[in-house]
C-alpha cells in the first residue's frame, strides 16, 4: 500500500522547502559563528600600542 497516497506534490514540495532553508540557516549561522571567532582570536593577537611620554598625543594638522 502506498503510504503517501493522501499527501499532495505540493505539500511535499514545501516540506522540502522548509527543510532545505533550515539547513540553509543552520550552516549560514556556523559559518557566521566560525568567522566571529576567528575575528576576535584576530583582534586579540594584536598588541596593544605602548604609551611612551606624549609620543601619539599631539598631531600637527597644518597644511
């Protein structure tokens, strides 16, 4: 007996629909959680600029 007699194409389509986006979604949000953290792991590397008497304060913005 075929199981599948009562539920239209159509209601298959969408199903399918709705699983693909999930997936979709899924796979979108590890891939924005991968490069995130590779952002911050990025930003952390870098070293903090060493203050030295007034060295960086002043800037001559004359033309």
């Amino acid at each position: 007996m075929d199981s599948s007699a009562g539920i239209s194409p159509a209601s298959l389509d969408q199903y399918s629909k709705n699983t693909g986006d999930a997936v979709t979604m899924k796979t979108m949000k590890m891939a924005m959680d991968v490069q995130a953290n590779a952002a911050a792991q990025l930003i952390e590397s870098v070293p903090s600029p060493a203050q030295s008497g007034n060295k960086g304060v002043h800037v001559d913005v004359k033309v």
